[in-house]
C-alpha cells in the first residue's frame, strides 16, 4: 500500500468532513477533473465533469450550504503509486445512508482526477 496516497484521502475525508473547503482544495492540482453522477443529475450541462479547482470550489460550496449534515463514512481505503480507491457511506440528515466508490488519481502528491461511482 502506497502510505503517501492513503494519507491524502485520509486528509480528503478530513477536510471534506469537516467541510473545510480550502483544505479539500489544496488537495488537487490546479487543472484537476473531477466526475459524479450527482453533478450530472443537478448540471445536467456539465455531463457529469468538470475541471479546475474554481469549478470544484463552487461544486462543494454548494455542496456544503445546501447540505450542512454531509459527511462521509469510510469503508475502506486501497492505495497504489497512482491511485487510491475508497468505499464510504454518505451521510445526510433525513436520507438514507448512499454506498459509493471513489477513485483518487494522485501525481507529484496531488489529485489530478476524482471519479465518483453509486446507483
């Protein structure tokens, strides 16, 4: 296991969690993408994908304002040189508990690409 990769998503979870949102972004590269169904479902314009730490700042600005109980729970973590692929549970206050798989594509200690898996 890759002890840098998994301690960048262990840092994800941290700031996400905490909805520091300037920590989770000083996780990515400037130019990161990031894909999620969530955000094909409310920007259907997007198809799912944007680009850049800006886009992803007022994705999870949003994100966090309209959902102040997010958080996530981690299932598990597997990390290579590359990436790191992490199960958790999201958690929002009235919904039921959402099973998802994430993969972290890390160069140089930072995430160049984030893409998200659910039903």
């Amino acid at each position: 296991m890759n002890h840098t990769n998994r301690a960048i998503a262990l840092a994800w979870f941290e700031a996400f969690n905490a909805h520091k949102l300037e920590d989770l972004l000083h996780l990515y590269h400037d130019d990161a993408e990031h894909y999620s169904p969530k955000l094909k479902l409310r920007h259907p314009e997007t198809k799912g994908l944007i680009k850049g730490k800006e886009a992803l700042r007022t994705w999870w600005r949003d994100a966090f304002d309209r959902l102040p109980s997010l958080r996530y729970e981690v299932m598990s973590l597997t990390a290579n040189d590359a990436r790191v692929f992490m199960e958790y549970r999201r958690h929002v206050e009235g919904e039921e508990g959402l099973l998802v798989a994430e993969v972290l594509e890390i160069r140089d200690k930072k995430i160049i690409a984030s893409r998200v898996y659910h039903g």
